[in-house]
C-alpha cells in the first residue's frame, strides 16, 4: 500500500498570515488523519516562514500516523529532529532562501556530509530518505550513504505530465526500480495533484508513500479537507 502523508505547510502559511491561530495547524492536522491520511509532514524552513519549530513539537504530541519532517540538514534542523523524534526525516538541498524545493541531492559531492548525518539519525532510530532526482548514478550513490529511503523529486513529472506522460514518467519508473533492486524504500513528492497522482501510482504501485501539499490543500478550498483526502486515497488504490 502506498502512503499518503498530507503536508500541512500551506496551513501553516495561511495562519501566519494574521498573527493569530486559525486555521489551527495542529487541528488540521488531526483532521487530516481522522480522514484517512496515512501521515503528517513538515517542511521547516529556517525563516520558519510556514511551520515554526515550535508547530513541530506540538505535531509530535498528538499524531497518530506518521511524522515526515523534511528539510536541510543545518545543525538546527538535525537537532530539532532529534528531540522530535519523528517516524521519518527526509533530507532535502534547499538552500535558506529558496522559495519551494527545486533540486534532489548530488549524492556524489555530498556522500560524506550526507553518510555522517545518516548515520547520526539511524543511531537515533529515526527512519531516513533523501530527496533526489532520476539520475542513476545519485541513486547508487545514495544506497552507500545508508539511507533507508529516497524521496522522488517530482517537480520535473508534474511539468510534462500534461503534455506527454508516458515521456514524463519514463525516467522515474527506471529510477523507482533501480533504488528497489539496491534495496531502497521509495518514497515521492513535489507538485504531485489529483491530474496526474494516478498514473504516477498506476506506473510505480511499489511506491511506499507520496507527501502532498500544495496541491491538496488548494483542493480542500473547492472539495473540503475530507473529500479532498478520500479523492487522493482514490488515486494510490
Ligand atoms: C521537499 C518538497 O518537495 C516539499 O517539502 C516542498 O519543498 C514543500 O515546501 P514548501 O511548502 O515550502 O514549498
Ligand atoms: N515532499 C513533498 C511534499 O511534502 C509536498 O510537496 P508539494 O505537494 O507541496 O509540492
């Protein structure tokens, strides 16, 4: 079964929007779980511009399903992570001021700063996956660096999705089965929505979860949270 974790960023980013509470991130995110999402995640930036640290430890102690918290591994971030202890940490290489995700890791340059926080993490027992793109080589690479997972960075899928979908999943299929034969969990996200979630999932069943956000919770102005979590679930059946 393939996962759906609901990333509440965007919750997030409404409510700061006017100082106050509402919506209240740790209610939606009860929600999203009393609707059937299989997990919660987080991407703290270190403007805390959406989630403050302070949403993370409050997330912690209330969830039921699985707790993603994504992001770059800066001291802060690792040690935020390690006080948390959530079931997933997904490494992620955003530079500070980037405005979303935009690139997976170059596992090659970055294999021993990614090797040490690993392992940092595993010792910790806190389940790990790096967020990367189809190349091959940065998935051998990156089943060296003792990671449980990889997180498919799928930006690049969702933008040629429309216009050509078998060319646009290609390089994600080789890369999926790829990271399975070396013995990888495979994870996905970025840009993922209603149009094109299906056939991703249609194409590589094998997935163990997808993180969505932006797009679902843009849904749930139209759909309402509930709906929009059961259409999603639809889609990785
Ligand atoms: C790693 C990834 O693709 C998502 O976490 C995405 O970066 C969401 O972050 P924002 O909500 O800040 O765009
Ligand atoms: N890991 C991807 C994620 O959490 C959500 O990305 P998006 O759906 O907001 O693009």
């Amino acid at each position: 079964m393939t996962k759906l974790s609901v990333n509440v960023n965007k919750v997030a980013t409404l409510r700061n929007a006017r100082g106050g509470n509402t919506p209240d991130v740790v209610k939606v995110a009860t929600d999203c779980e009393i609707f059937g999402a299989d997990g919660i995640t987080v991407h703290p930036r270190p403007d805390e511009r959406h989630i403050r640290y302070s949403d993370v430890f409050d997330l912690r102690s209330i969830l039921k399903t699985e707790f993603n918290i994504e992001g770059y591994p800066s001291e802060a971030f690792i040690d935020l992570v390690l006080k948390v202890k959530p079931e997933q940490v997904t490494l992620v290489p955003d530079a500070p001021d980037a405005i979303t995700s935009n690139a997976g890791w170059d596992t090659i340059s970055n294999f021993e700063f990614l090797s040490e926080i690993i392992d940092r993490f595993n010792q910790a027992g806190i389940r790990t996956s790096l967020f990367i793109g189809t190349e091959p080589e940065y998935i051998e690479k990156a089943a060296k660096t003792g990671t449980d997972r990889i997180e498919l960075y799928t930006e690049p899928y969702a933008a040629f999705y429309e216009t050509d979908p078998e060319n646009a999943v290609a390089p994600f299929v080789s890369a999926a089965e790829l990271a399975r034969k070396l013995g990888l969990g495979i994870n996905a996200g970025h840009d993922l929505n209603l149009k094109n979630l299906q056939f991703f999932h249609t194409r590589i069943p094998f997935l163990d979860e997808v993180s969505i956000g932006h797009a679902l919770i843009s849904d749930a102005l139209y759909l309402g949270l509930q709906d929009t979590i059961r259409q999603y679930k639809e889609c990785l059946k």
